[in-house]
C-alpha cells in the first residue's frame, strides 16, 4: 500500500506540473509578443505607459523558460508559485492569495457539503431501486432521476430559488429560506447551514440523479454475479448479501466516476455560486473575467486544479482499500 | 521468390531463444526473471512435408510457431525462410515474406473478427498486399471459399452465423488466399468436435497435395499428429526432447518423455489397453520461470542420474539411430524397454514428490 | 430479409469429410448477413420511450429551422425590441397571452420567437461538440491503446491533466484572455475537456480487443498498425462510441446553457436559452415575470430529457440487459 500512495502521489506531482506549464502557456504565452500579454494582464482601459509598466513588472520581455522560472519559484520582490505567490490583483492590488483564502472556505464548504449529500442520495436511491428492480419504487426513483438529470444546475437553483425562497416568502409568509450570502462556520454553525441548504441542494440533486443511475446499474450488474446467487444460497440475510457483499464490488464503478466529477464539481460550484451569490472561488472567477482580472483567474485555476488533483489522490486511496487488486499492480 | 524442389530445405531455425521478461517496480519497472518459453530450439522444416511439433501446454510450441512467423521478435537466434535470414526483419520488409508463410490458429471463436463479414475477412490478404479489388478479389475470395467447401453465397455473413467447424474452414481460406508456401497450423483442430476434426484434418490434407504445401502441425493430441505428419518434434519445458520421422517416433521413441506421452493415448482396444504400462509423471511441468538444471525432464524421468541434473543433453540421434532421428537424454530407451519398471536414481530434493513442485516458481 | 436455411447448400458431408462445389461460381448471389447494427436498429424501434423521444427531438429541430416562421407568424422580429407593446407602464415585461403566446423578455422581446431561435444555437452546438469529441477521442483512444508505450504515456498525461482541470473553470479564464465568449469558444472547451473520457473508454476496449486472435491474425497476414486500429479494432469499438457520443449530446447542450448563463457563451443580442435565463435573474426579473425563466427552462428541460431518453434507449438497443424498466 506505501508503494501504491508513493506512485500516486508522484504521478499527482507531476499532473500538477504540467496544469502549471499548461497555465502558464495560456497566460503568458501570446504569438503577437509581450505587448497583448500585458494587455491581458492590465486590461483593456490600460494605457500604453501602464502597458510598459507591467511588462517591466512581471518581466515580460525575457526569454520564456526565464519568465516560467519566476513564474514557479520567483524573482526578487515577487514570490512565485512554489513560495505561495500568486501575483496581485490588478485592480485593488489585494494579493491574489488572499483573495483566493476569503473565497476558498465557502466553495469548500459547498463542494463538500454537496459531495456528501449527494452520494447518500444517490446511493440510497440506485441501491433500493437495484434492490427490488422493476417496483414502483424502482420506477419512481429512476424516473425522477432521469429528470433532474436532464436539468441544469443553474435552472434548478433558479427554480429553487423561485420556489422556496420568493414563493414561501411572499405568498406563504414562511421566511425559511434566505436568498444569499453565507455565514462562516466558525461564526453560527446554524446560519451556516441555513444558508447552505438551497445551494447544497442545488449542487446536489443533479449529480445524485446521476450516481442514482450509475448505482442502480452497477449494482444489479453485482446482484447478477454468480457468487451473490451463492451467498443467498448459504442463507445469508438479503440485507447481508447485499450491504456486505453486493456493494463493495458495485462501489468501484461509482468511486471511479466520482474521481471524475469532482473536477466537474468546481465548474458546478461557479454556478451555484453565481445563481445564490456567493462569493467563493467560482464568484470570483466569474467576477474576474468581467473585470480581465487574469492573476486572480490564474490562481483560481491553479488551486481548483490542485484541488482536483489532490481528491482524486484521495479518492483512488479509496479505491485501492475497495479494490486490492489495484495496490498489487 | 525461388520455387524450391520437393526436399528442399524451406524454414530453417536455428537456436531460436524467447525470453519474456517478468518486471517489477513501480515507477521504473526492471526485469527480475523472465519467463523461459522457448530456450534454444534448433529445426529444419523441407518443401512438401509436415512437420509435426507436440508437447504439453506451456511447452513453447504456440511460441517458437510465432517466433517463426516474427509475430514475437527473438531473444536471440535466427529464421531462415527460403533461404532468407528474417530473424531481425522490419514490419515492412517481413511484409512480402509474410505471403508465403501464414498461420492458421486455434481458437475459431477468436481468431475472426466478430464485426466484419466473411467475404472482407477472407479479403484481408488480397487487399493488404494489394493483389487484387472490387470484383477480382471477391470472384478470388469466393473461389477461396470453395477451396475449403463453403458455400460462396455466405460471402456476406458474419461469423457468428457459422458453426465452429465451418469458421476454421473461413480461416484456412484466409491463410490460403494467396498461396502459400509454408503453412503453421497452430492446433487448429483442438477446439472442434471430434467428428468435425475428422473432416478439417481431411480438408489439410487435400488441400496440402493440391496446393504443394509445407505445413508445420501443431498439437497435443499424438493421434492426430501422428496421422498427418511426416516428422514429428516433441517439445518439452522450451526445447526440443526427441525429433524423428513419424514412425520412428511411435515405434522407437527414444525420449523418456515421448514414451510417457505415447503411454497416455488411448487405444480403443480393451483388451491391449490393459496390457499397456501406463508411465504415469508425478506432479505438474515446472515453471518456466526457473527451469530445472541439467536435462529438464530429471524431475519427473523415471530414468533420472546424477549425469542428468547436471549436463543438458545435446539433440543427437542415440543408440544407432539414422542422423534423421535425434533425441536429447543421457540414458535413451531401448526397444522393447518398459521404463514405468524404473526407478530414478538421484537424491529426493531433485525430485517431484508425489504431485507437487520442486523448488520451482 | 432472410437468413437463408443453414442445412441447405452449406451442409458438409460426415462420411468423407468434403462439401459440395458450387457447379456455376461466375456471380454468385449472396445472402445477407443480419448485421450486429440491423439488430441494435430494430431494438430501438421497439423501445416506445426512445421512439417518442425522437419524435420530440424532431419537432424541436423542425422548430430551430423554421424559427423565421414563427417571427413572421407573431410579427416579432427575433431581436426585436417592443417597448411600448411590450412592456407594461412600469417598465415590466407583460405576460403570456395576447400578442405575446409566452410573453416578453426586459428589453420587450418575444419570448416565443427567442426560444425557437435559441434552439439552433443548442442543437447546433450539441451535436458539432458531440461529434467532434468523440472523433478526437475515438483516434486518440485507438492510438493509445494500441501503438502502445510512448504514445500511451503521452496520451495518459494529456487525459490525466484535462480531468484534473476544472473545465468550467478553464472556459471562464480563456473567456477572460479571449476578451469573451464567443460560440467557437463554447465548441472548443467542451471539446477540449470532453475527449479525454472517451479516449480512456476507448483505449481501455483496445487493450483488451489487442490481445485477441484476430489481431495476431491480422499481423500474421502483414497488416500494417493503422491498417489494423482502424480496420479491425474499430469496428467493435464504434457501438460504445455512438452510445456515448448520442449521452454526449444532451450534456453538451446543458454545458453551453451553462456558459451562456456565466456570460461566456454565445453573446447578446443573439437568442440563447442559457443566456435568456441569465438575463431573467437580473435584478430578480424572475420573480415578476416568473415566464422569462420558466420557458426557456422548460425547452431546456424537455430538449435535454428527450436526448436523454434517446441516449439511453441507443445504449439499450446496442446492450439489452433484463431489467429494463419500461419496455
């Protein structure tokens, strides 16, 4: 198992290197020369002067694997990648990191919270469907799956929203539901989950309809093997067969694919955010393109990419202890 | 492309090594041992015969067959096909050489692609080679088709609308589609029903004196062997125990190895079977990871000394024998001689017990 | 279509192992074979649900391309602005009915007209990203898998460092350094983050269909590495190629809502349903003119449903299993 998470983390390493290059590239990296570059960085209103200014600043002007190097470890007076630099905001000059350290605590918590409500969800919901295939139970989830599986986040958060917010509010005069902001954890951990449960479930009910599907399907491709047939014929109870037996090989499948969604889960965190006005990672990202703030993109970018990365270490950590045979590999 | 005389030497291997290394580590994977598959094989196959090579699973036969075709690449050694030395040939260059040597394979489950049509299968020589297209290569494919007694009118099915009989015909089609002079036929019968392999070993036949062909027989059922072949190769753990004209082989085996293969055919006579002495090995072929010293049979030979766990026997014809008819032991068996009566003579630690391995894997 | 009497003309004689010869070879008529493709066809005209779906899907598409119609039908340009018809005394859009069958937009414009429009640049972008995704994918996959060690490694990395981003993310900040969205922008992104799951699928069969004897036969015979990816692997890799490429479609049409929703998809003035319902938030519109969200959301809705519903009944047809649930 340590050889195993050795590999994987190395292999993650050097992912992460390559985001970086592959970041790199697509900021600071532009055929018409340093000039666009800097306009990017300074935006549109900057003058020529200002222009100038940056590409002496960030050292535009100098051969790329130079620029790259400052860009990871860092210059004098500009700490770079590997030292926590990000650059600063071109407009307020707040360094990127801070920024980046007010936003990341709230899409965190969405991300997390939305994560763990979801797999319940889905797995509660495909297990009992794979259970008793064909019942109005199997029926009723499958199908509600299917339809919030075809809805965007964002229109379900904006329907929620409508629903429970503005309708309950106005009409039925049960103010339950706050229309935005969030409240740290460390402040009120009650507000902080009162603020949290339109956007969770927001986050939440599409990627459960679809796990509802891959659970469903995976388990009764389980149910259907041969030595779950044997098990109840030991007589083991059904609940048994199916908790202890049936669902450690069905997980893999789900394991695998949420390795994959939590990439896709940061993209669905920019739109909660944006639908319930939330200013985390994906606000401010949303934020920074209306403003061509490209250091605050950049570093948005880098982190989620780690992020990702990391999680998906953790997450084939997981599949590893589900699977043994992937540690012997 | 020279047009050899019936005797003239048509494939000649000569030491033919493969290795398959076996690797570990995780980021940088070297090679702690490799798997001895086919470990200095050296034979001549001439225009016009078959050349039968038995032995059990694993002994390498399937192996050394895709050495010679250069479908592995050799650990070392050499092939030399019509006179041409193909042991290091390219992709490219093997490509005109692969006309004249084709392989027919075991599995008639596997080895046609379930998704294409019968017709584009048996196709496939004319169109890589660039013989013939459109309406030439279907009459040629057709034509192919009759060869091997399909009904030309299937040309457009797939496989999966063939019986297992009727698809190693499509597969002979295929390796015969532009004639070729050396045929490898990779147990073709070993997975067809016993009245079916009647039938296909006929259809070889035929078609070997039609056509002029030179096959090597692949099997592990000596009957079959036996009915087909000229020579006959029997293989054991990589190399090449005893080699000899068919007959020679069952009549005068010489090999202790051969005459425990040749005890367990069964003969339909009751009456003989009981008179038979069944040589019986005891325990299992070691692994070709770590072969035995010496001659590698010792483990199991009834036969065994103390000469034969530490010297490798060299392929030589014993006891008189014609130079056709080699076999690689110290201590070869005489006509007439029943070696189930022997008793090894070296110490138990070099021995199989009883069923199990020796030291071995 | 017949498959014609096996026992027939194919039948091979116990006795002396031989089989007849066709008397008269010259052109020999040829039956057809029922092909894996015909098979999977007929499965999905049996499936009720995908057939309806289809049928949906076929309304929606007639409505993209007759979408001037229904401007010349209602008199409402697609971009055109009605503000005194339009919008009520106090500035807000007026509601369903009368002139208007699903009302006004904030700037006055037909709701029913910009939906018909929208539903090109959706259909467009969700069958041009699906195909093009899984082309790229389907080749590289092959590639990959097959030319083996080098080639796979780089590939590996490629698709490891494409999962590892956050493609939303990526498509926001090359929307900054592009200046803004744009359709091709919307196209690329998703494609860009898309093939990566399709070539490890794919790879992941050629690994497996690499090992079998057809192929040894296949380099027995002397066919060359591309000869053999693309005529011999891929055609038993293509079903799970077109399941995914028709599950592709609907998430791709989501996707591009969702960009055009963040501003960085197809921009004003052209109609977009993301973009519409982007525009119904503003200042929380939604919530007196509760049509400007809830139609574009349901064309959405249904368009996605309907994919969706097809997308799942392709797979079927192509991998019948027992459970199906409504048959």
């Amino acid at each position: 198992m340590g050889r195993f998470l050795v590999r994987r983390i190395l292999q993650g390493l050097l992912v992460m290197w390559l985001v970086t290059i592959a970041a790199f590239c697509l900021f600071f990296i532009d055929p018409s020369g340093p000039m666009s570059v800097a306009r990017r960085i300074g935006g549109r209103q900057a003058t020529t002067q200002q222009l100038h200014r940056i590409i002496h600043d960030l050292g535009l002007n100098q051969p790329l694997y130079k620029q790259y190097w400052h860009f990871l470890w860092g210059a004098p007076g500009r700490p770079g990648l590997l030292q926590g630099g990000l650059g600063r905001d071109y407009y307020f000059g707040e360094p990127v990191t801070h920024i980046l350290y007010q936003a990341a605590p709230i899409t965190f918590s969405l991300a997390i919270g939305a994560s763990v409500l979801w797999l319940a969800m889905g797995l509660a919901s495909g297990i009992l469907s794979a259970v008793r295939p064909r019942s109005f139970l199997d029926r009723f989830f499958t199908t509600i799956a299917l339809f919030f599986y075809s809805m965007p986040t964002f229109v379900l958060g904006l329907l929620l929203l409508l629903i429970f917010y503005f309708d309950f509010t106005t009409k039925l005069h049960l103010a339950w539901f706050p229309a935005a902001g969030y409240v740290a954890f460390s402040h009120n951990p009650w507000e902080w989950v009162h603020h949290l449960i339109l956007p969770w479930m927001t986050l939440a009910v599409v990627s459960a309809a679809a796990y509802t599907r891959l659970s469903r399907s995976s388990m009764l491709d389980v149910l259907g093997e041969d030595y779950i047939r044997t098990a109840r014929a030991k007589g083991l109870t059904e609940r048994r067969v199916v908790l202890r037996h049936g669902l450690r090989a069905a997980l893999t499948p789900i394991v695998t694919q949420f390795g994959i969604d939590l990439a896709v889960l940061i993209g669905g965190a920019i739109v909660t955010e944006q639908v319930f006005s939330m200013q985390g990672l994906g606000f401010e990202a949303v934020q920074a393109i209306n403003n061509q703030d490209l250091p605050v993109i950049l570093g948005i970018v880098i982190v989620a990419s780690a992020a990702v990365v990391i999680a998906n270490i953790v997450v084939d950590i997981i599949y590893a202890v589900l699977d043994p045979r992937v540690r012997l590999n | 492309m020279t047009t050899g005389t019936s005797g003239d030497v048509l494939l000649r291997a000569t030491d033919v090594v493969k290795h398959f290394p076996v690797r570990s580590g995780s980021i940088f994977r070297r090679a702690v041992g490799a798997v001895h598959a086919v470990d200095g094989v050296s034979l001549e196959v001439r225009q016009g015969e078959t050349l039968g090579l038995v032995g059990e699973t694993g002994c390498g036969k399937s192996t050394l067959a895709r050495c010679i075709t250069r479908l592995y690449d050799l650990t070392s050694g050499t092939v030399e096909f019509d006179g041409a030395d193909i042991s290091k040939l390219g992709a490219s260059a093997m490509r005109p050489y692969r006309r004249e040597m084709q392989m027919i394979f075991q599995d008639p489950y596997g080895s046609l692609n379930p998704r294409r049509r019968v017709g584009s299968i048996i196709g496939d020589p004319f169109a890589i080679h660039g013989i013939a297209s459109g309406q030439d290569r279907r009459r040629r494919v057709q034509e192919a088709m009759e060869l091997v007694g399909l009904n030309p009118e299937h040309y457009n099915r797939f496989p999966a609308e063939f019986s297992g009989g009727q698809r190693q015909r499509i597969g002979i089609a295929r390796a015969l589609a532009l004639r070729p002079k050396l045929v490898i036929c990779d147990e073709p019968v070993s997975a067809l029903d016993v009245s079916i392999q009647a039938q296909v070993i006929n259809l070889l036949s035929d078609l070997q004196k039609e056509l002029n062909l030179t096959y090597i027989f692949i099997a592990h059922d000596l009957s079959v062997v036996r009915h087909v072949s000229d020579r006959v190769a029997v293989m054991y753990l990589g190399k090449v125990a005893e080699i000899g004209p068919s007959e020679d082989i069952y009549q005068k085996g010489r090999h202790p190895y051969t005459q425990a293969l040749l005890s367990a055919v069964p003969v339909p006579d009751p009456r003989k079977m009981e008179g038979r002495a069944r040589i019986v090995l005891a325990g299992d072929v070691p692994s070709p990871l770590n072969p035995p010293t010496g001659c590698r049979f010792h483990p199991r030979c009834p036969k065994a000394r103390d000469t034969c766990v530490s010297e490798d026997p060299p392929l030589i014809p014993r006891l008189g024998d014609p130079p056709i008819h080699a076999a690689a032991c110290h201590f070869p068996v005489e006509v007439g001689e029943d070696i189930s009566l022997s008793t090894p003579q070296i110490s138990e630690s070099e021995r199989v017990i009883e069923g199990g391995l020796i030291g071995n894997a | 279509m017949t498959i014609g009497n096996v026992g027939a003309t194919g039948e091979l004689d116990l006795v002396t192992g031989t089989g007849p010869v066709e008397e008269a070879p010259e052109a020999a008529k040829v039956i057809q074979g029922r092909s894996p493709w015909r098979l999977a066809y007929e499965r999905l005209r049996r499936d009720r649900a995908a057939v309806i779906s289809a049928v949906i899907i076929l309304i929606i598409v007639v409505c993209a391309i007759a979408a001037p119609v229904f401007a010349s039908i209602t008199g409402h340009g697609v971009n055109q602005q009605f503000r005194v018809i339009g919008l009520k005394a106090d500035g807000f859009p007026t509601g369903v009915g009368g002139k208007f069958p699903l009302g006004t937009d904030d700037q006055g414009r037909d709701v029913l007209v910009r939906i018909a429009y929208g539903a090109r640049v959706s259909l467009l972008v969700g069958v041009v990203t699906s195909a093009i995704t899984v082309t790229i994918g389907a080749i590289l996959g092959l590639m990959a898998g097959y030319l083996g060690r080098t080639v796979d490694t780089i590939v590996g990395r490629i698709i490891d460092v494409t999962l590892s981003i956050p493609f939303l993310l990526f498509a926001v900040a090359l929307a900054a350094v592009e200046g803004g969205g744009s359709i091709t922008l919307v196209i690329t992104v998703l494609a860009l983050f898309g093939w990566s799951s399709v070539a490890r699928i794919v790879r992941g069969q050629v690994l497996s269909i690499r090992e079998r004897e057809y192929i040894e036969a296949a380099r027995s015979l002397g066919a060359g590495s591309w000869r053999i990816m693309f005529i011999d692997i891929f055609p038993n890799v293509i079903a799970q190629v077109i399941v995914y490429a028709s599950l592709l479609i609907p998430l791709s049409i989501v996707s591009e809502a969702t960009l055009s929703y963040l501003s960085i998809g197809v921009q004003p003035p052209t109609a977009d349903w993301g973009q519409m319902i982007f525009e119904a938030q503003q200042g929380g519109l939604y919530q007196v003119a509760w049509w400007f969200l809830v139609f574009p959301s349901l064309a959405l809705l249904i368009t996605t449903l309907a994919f969706n519903i097809l997308g799942d009944g392709v797979r079927d047809a192509f991998d019948p299993r027992a459970d199906r649930l409504f048959v």
